[in-house]
C-alpha cells in the first residue's frame, strides 16, 4: 500500500502497489507518492525525533556496491552478492536500532507511570480539602476558609492530565510505528538477501518487548482521576460492577471496527467524556478484571440460531452462557437475545439470569429444573418476587429450546472489553473490545474439544492461545468498538460522539456480530451463507486523517496522525518515487485552531438549522448503490452451470428444458440490455474546488463487486416490513386494471363497429397482443418478487424497463390504428 496526497486536492488516498508493472505506478501528474520511509519522515513527534528506528540507514545497509558502473548500454548493473560480513554489519545496527527504541520507550512508561502518581496524589489533595471544607458563607465560599479549592487549581489539574493523556497518545503511536518499521525492514532484508532473519531477530524482540506494554492500567487511573476533575471533585456514583444489576435492557446499538493502530487513541478520546466503568472500584485494578467470554450455542447440524441471526428475522434469538473474569468465577450469566422488527412495535431485548457454575451442566442437560434454581433465591429475598418469576420463566424457556431443538455450544468468543459510561446512568455507554478470538467448542469432526461439559477446558484467558490449531481459532484482525445510546425521541447524540464515529478511527460496520462471524469462519464446510463484511476482511480500514480530530496539548490544536500499511515496499525503485519535504511534523499555531474551531462551529450551527442529522448507518443507507449489479454476488451462475452439466448426463427432457430456460434467460438479458441503452443516464456535476476550508464531513461510501467464494453466498441485509408485500400487490394489480382497459379497448374495435373490416381485427389483434403480454409480465414480475421478499434477498424492487415498454407498446398500437384507420378512410 501506498500514501497518495494529491497537490490540486490537498487529500491523500491509500493505493495498492499492484496498480502497474512492478516498479512503475499509475499517477497522474501533481500527485506525491508516500511510502513507509517517508510516512516515517512526516509523522515523528518531536520529543522522540531522535529515537526512532533508523529506516533509511538501515535500507541503505541492504543495497550492496554495484559490479560495475552504470552506463547508457547498462544502466541497471547486478550488485554484489550479501556476504556474511554485511549480515554481520547489518545485524549489529539492527541491534543498535532496538536498544535505542526499547530504552526510549521503558524511560518515557517510568516517566508517565511517575507522572500519573504525582497527579493522583494532588488530585486527592484537592478533594480532601474540597470535602473538609467549612459551610458555605453568604458570598458563596466556604466558611473557613482559604484552603479551600478553587476554580484555577482544577483547570491547571485538567491542564495536567490533559498533558500526561497527550503523552501516553505519544508514546504509543511511537511504539505502533517503529514496530511495523521493524518488521518492515527485516522483511525487505529476507527478501533481497535471501538471508532469512526474521525467526532470529522473533527472539529478540521477545528479549525487549517493546511494543507489548499494555497502558490499560494507566488509562484506568487517568479516568478515573479525569472524572474527578472534569466534575470538580463529585463524580456521578453508582453500580459499577461488570453484571451489576443488568436484568432485562434495550439500547439502540451501532458498531465499528477499530484498527489496532488506533486502540489506544480512542480510548484517551473516550474518557475524556467518559469515565472508564470499572469493575470494582476499592481493587487495583488487573488484566483479568477485563476478560470477556461467552459460549454461543446452536443446532450442529441446522445451525438455524446462525441463520435466523444473519437474516435477521422476526424473533430470531441468539442464546449464550457468558462469565467475566478467568476460569475460576463462579457466577455464570446465561443469556437469550432476541430480535423484533421495527414494524411489530417491540424492540429487541437482551434478557438473562444468574447461575452457578457447578450446576450449568445440569440445567443444560435438563436434570436441574428452573424452579430448584430459583428456590433459595426466593427464600433469601433479595430480589423482588416479580423479577423471580421473570428470570424462572426465561430459564424455563432456554431449557426448553435447549432440549427440543438440539442446540449445543458450538463457539466461544473471548475479548477484553473496555467500557466507558457513567456510573448508574446507561444514557451513554460505549465499550471497546480487543483481543477478540473464536474458539470451536463442538465435537462435531471425531475431535472432543468440550466433550460433555458445557465448555473446553483446555483454554481460559490466556490470549492469544497460541496451544490450539489454527483451525479451532479464529483472531479477530480489529477491535470492535460499540456506542450504546438511550436517547429520547428527537434527540440526537453528544457532538463528541458524533465526531468520534465520523473520524477516521473507525469504520462503521452495523450488524456486526461476533457470533456470526465466528461460526462463519470456524465452520466453512458447513456454512453456506456468509455475512456481508466478510470480503471487507481482506481491506485495509485505515484511513487518512481526513479532519482534525484526536488528542491534542492544551493551549494546541489537534495532532495530526497519520497510519502505516502493512504491505512491504520492496522494489529497488523505491528512492526514484517522487516524495514531499522531509519536515518534523509540528502542532499547528494557535490561530490556526482558532480557525478550525470557528469552522466547525459554523459546521454545526448549519447541521442545527437543517435539522437532525443522519448517524452513519443512515448515511450508509443513504449512500446510492450502483444498479447495474447488486453489491454482492453469489455463486447462482456457478450452480446453474452445475445443475445442466449434471441434466446432460441424464438427458431427455430434463436436459431440453433446463437448456430452453438458459438460452431463455441470455434472450431476456440481451433485450433488456439492449432496452437500457434508450434509458438516459445522469451524469454528476463536477463542482469547483476552491482554497477554502471544505466542512468537516465524513469518507464517501465506496460500492466494490465482491464474488462470494465457490458453493456459498453472502447474505446483504434486507429490511422486510408488512407493507412491503401489500406494495407488491398493489403494483401487480395495477398492472391488471391497465391489461383490462387494454383488452376492453381490443373488444371495442372489434365488436362495437357498424361492419368489422379487416383494419379492426388488425387494430384489436395488436392491443389484445399487448394486453396479453403485459399480464404475463405483471404475473412473472410479483412471483419473483414475492418469492424475493420471502427470502429476504437484495433485489431491485423498483421497476425501470416495465412502464416504459408498457407506454411504448401502447403508443405503438395506437399510431397503426390511427394509419390503418386514415388509410380505410383514403385520407393518406
């Protein structure tokens, strides 16, 4: 991959390296080509300028002398062959290189790790003398006195942690990119060498383990001591514990993806609104107090859970055993989701109860009853009798379904899950899950992976569980970052929020589902349909910093970042591709984040004034698609050749009537093409580009043809409601009263003249053929549609040839009436 900045547009694309002949690249002029070496050049950080890896010397260490001088007869000379004294010297920088970073990077965690404390102990200072305090006097400060915090001294405290919030953003975007820098150049040694390094250089890197510090337990105390501050020594309190009273809820969910390059910068934009939700404030707090796991069940051989889920149908449920915590907890949640369409009314609800984890087997099994569940629950009191009797009735439920259709647990998915939401108050939650991995839990190929237990027990939260086989596992490339929103009708979202979806940090993914996708790739033998992301799998969903949004410094605009490709760039005629000026990259003046202020606050005053605006799965909605094909394509051509190749060996009329139909297919294509040709087409406008600061506005959608694999299809989602159907039929008896008129208009002619003649049975014969053939149109067209609508496929709905030929046909009918007609009458 390669970073395009256009000079005429001031915009930068990502570009793959295979758009030309290896070596040359398809640019028009005025566009600059960035690749690592540069892209390393333009994002360095001043405090660490001096720290990163050297890229362009040790690249340089890898190009050998030339065996003999250019000339014009031979301008691209052999060089010599890679000796043991350059794998000697370049292994000795190599090892420079990383001790320079791994230093730099443990001193800078010591320093904020230091940093941290000290703001932790006058934060608590602050709140201390915030809490003894004396009543207040009548001119509003308190009674006794001067120690008393003032307004000043928590704005320099958020000043403060605003800087050390900058300083881990730093830190780890200079950690992200001398790793991949690291990786990069032992890649492009093994390859021009053919000296293979990177097993070796594997164990040193392990020796210094530079890029695997995790800043979670940093972040966790900046939230918390951000909170305090933000809310001027009285954070919102309330349960905060990981199940805590979560019985039955409904939240509007959006999801999006997260490279992992821009993990941790999310999570410092985050807790600068919101406070991270911990799972036990009076404990330290530790890696395991994050873990995620739950196990999906399903019928093995249907997998119609999977399915109802994909399609989305009415009351489609999806039921999970769920534990937070290592292996060793005891309390287990056992879940069912539900899903309700828009059009009955109902939202969909996620309910669940407790259990022990010593008596899931038997409840799943069915020789423990719900009732015995419940039974010491009822004498202890605790909850109400109502939410008792709602959790037995679920439990009943779950058994039931359980036992009468089969379902066994088939995948476990596990994450650590950041979640970020004020305490009591579920308005806003958005959590952050990283580390997400599938796990096959079934025993379906001979192999006993859970065997009678309701989970494996060979694993637990040891990520990435490098012991399994690469076929009972599935890493997740991405984080999934999740914005849960209980807003009333009208209202819209906080502007952060907004801003942070619509920033170049995530990608927007709606529907995601982690136990879709796992049983997706775990079982591809068994499974058939495919959800829409899965060719998006194989795409890069980094993305330019196309606004200036992120972490900044107090008292500066926002730091600009900018994200690397994976893709190695290796050809020798890397250093003749044209690169921009080799310039620190230096925060922005003052006046010019003044000026980006004013821009974006002109931005929402217009936003306001047109009235709410659309979130990103509206505006995905929104975003036209091209109708020449549908998004996706399936292996329908593939299957039909398959099915007459097999009626050929038979032969006979099995083989004569799927032939017919082909051929008759091809005819109907062809005509319609060939009708399209008469359909105009819009052309847009290009628009002017001026110097001016465009509106901040989020990426335009890119529609791409992807190919479903051989034997399975990729499911688009399809949004079916009641009217849908009445729609169709309304339009197929449309099209029977326009037939009717037509047909009574071939009978006139025919029947209602003083002396049929032979211009009349022409006449009637021609609107009669039309009102025919406008019936079986009708008739073929809502058959399909229905059948369509019932399989919820993503078809074209709308009609764009049908009226058309229709008016024509009748105009048609009507011209050589009226000829055949001036012609009786000798008028022509």
């Amino acid at each position: 991959m390669l970073i395009v900045h256009d000079l005429s547009t001031s915009a930068r694309t990502w570009q793959p390296q295979t758009l030309g002949p290896r070596g040359r690249y398809k640019f028009k002029p005025g566009v600059v080509v960035m690749k690592f070496g540069e892209q390393l050049r333009s994002s360095v950080i001043r405090e660490y300028q001096w720290y990163y890896i050297a890229y362009d010397e040790l690249k340089a260490l890898l190009k050998t002398p030339l065996v003999a001088p250019r000339t014009k007869e031979n301008p691209r000379p052999a060089r010599r062959e890679w000796t043991e004294e350059d794998e000697s010297r370049f292994i000795d920088a190599l090892e420079q290189e990383l001790d320079k970073v791994h230093t730099k990077q443990k001193v800078k965690a010591i320093e904020i790790g230091r940093r941290i404390s000290s703001a932790e102990r006058e934060v608590n200072d602050v709140v201390a003398r915030l809490d003894s305090r004396g009543p207040l006097g009548r001119d509003g400060n308190a009674a006794s006195g001067e120690d008393a915090p003032t307004e000043e001294e928590f704005m320099m405290l958020e000043e403060d942690l605003s800087d050390i919030i900058a300083d881990v953003h730093d830190l780890a975007k200079f950690v992200q990119l001398n790793y991949t820098g690291f990786q990069k150049i032992i890649k492009k040694h093994d390859k021009r060498t053919k000296w293979v390094l990177k097993p070796v250089f594997a164990a040193r890197l392990k020796a210094k383990p530079f890029f695997k510090d995790n800043y979670d337990a940093d972040i966790v105390k900046l939230s918390k001591l951000y909170d305090i501050v933000r809310t001027r020594g009285h954070p919102v309190k309330g349960d905060s514990a990981a199940g805590g009273s979560q019985g039955s809820f409904i939240r509007n969910t959006t999801k999006y993806w997260v490279h992992p390059d821009n993990v941790t910068e999310v999570k410092l934009l985050i807790l600068k609104h919101l406070p991270v939700l911990v799972f036990n404030a009076s404990k330290e707090f530790e890696t395991k107090d994050s873990a995620i796991t739950s196990i999906y069940y399903d019928n093995p051989e249907k997998f119609d859970l999977y399915e109802g889920r994909l399609k989305k149908t009415e009351g489609a449920e999806a039921i999970r055993l769920r534990w937070y915590g290592g292996m060793d907890v005891e309390q287990i949640f056992v879940e069912r989701k539900t899903h309700r369409e828009d059009w009955t009314g109902e939202k969909s609800v996620k309910a669940r109860f407790g259990i022990k984890e010593k008596n899931v087997n038997a409840f799943m099994k069915g020789d423990l009853l719900p009732a015995a569940i419940f039974e010491k629950a009822r004498k202890e009191g605790k909850k109400s009798a109502k939410q008792i009797d709602e959790d037995e009735r679920l439990a009943k439920e779950i058994q039931y379904s359980v036992l009468k259709k089969g379902y066994e647990p088939v995948c476990r998915s596990f994450y650590n899950r950041t979640a970020f939401q004020l305490p009591a108050d579920a308005r806003v939650r958005i959590s952050l899950d990283t580390e997400l991995t599938m796990v096959r839990e079934d025993n379906l190929d001979g192999k006993l992976r859970s065997g009678d237990n309701w989970r494996r027990m060979d694993i637990g939260i040891d990520w990435p569980f490098s012991q399994l086989p690469p076929q009972d596992i599935e890493r997740f490339p991405y984080a999934v970052l999740e914005v849960k929103l209980q807003t009333q009708v009208g209202q819209e979202p906080p502007e952060w929020v907004r801003e942070l979806v619509a920033s170049h940090l995530v990608e927007a993914v709606p529907k995601f589902s982690k136990f879709i996708h796992g049983t997706a790739t775990l079982f591809p033998d068994r499974i058939k349909l495919l959800p829409y992301w899965m060719p998006q799998m194989d795409i890069d969903i980094r993305k330019p910093v196309t606004s200036h949004f992120g972490i900044s410094r107090p008292g500066q605009s926002t730091l600009t970042t900018t994200s690397d490709d994976d893709e190695d760039d290796d050809d020798d005629s890397d250093d003749e591709l044209v690169e921009v000026s080799h310039s620190t990259l230096i925060r922005e003046p003052d006046d010019r984040a003044h000026q980006l202020r004013t821009a974006r606050e002109d931005r929402d005053l217009q936003d306001r004034a047109r009235g709410n605006a659309l979130d990103i799965e509206e505006e995905l909605a929104s975003q036209p698609l091209n109708e020449d094909y549908p998004l996706y394509d399936s292996d329908d051509e593939d299957a039909e050749n398959e099915a007459l190749e097999e009626a050929r060996q038979v032969g006979g009329w099995p083989y004569y009537s799927k032939l017919v139909k082909k051929y008759a297919k091809q005819a109907g294509v062809q005509t319609l093409r060939a009708f399209s040709l008469l359909n105009p087409v819009p052309r847009p406008t290009e628009m002017p580009s001026n110097g001016s600061m465009a509106p901040i506005r989020r990426d335009q959608v890119q529609t791409k043809h992807f190919k479903a694999p051989k034997g399975k299809k990729i499911h688009v989602p399809v949004r079916v409601e009641p009217k849908v159907y009445f729609a169709a039929e309304r339009t197929f008896l449309s099209w029977l009263e326009y037939s009717i008129y037509i047909g009574t208009i071939a009978a006139t002619l025919l029947n209602f003249g003083s002396k049929p003649t032979t211009m009349s049975f022409v006449a009637a014969g021609v609107f009669s053929l039309v009102a025919i053939l406008s019936l079986i149109y009708s008739v073929v067209t809502y058959l399909y549609r229905s059948q369509a609508i019932r399989t919820r496929r993503a078809i074209k709905y709308h009609d764009k040839y049908g009226p058309t030929i229709l008016c024509a046909a009748l105009f048609v009918a009507i011209v050589l009436n009226a000829v055949f007609e001036l012609k009786s009458r000798d008028l022509i």
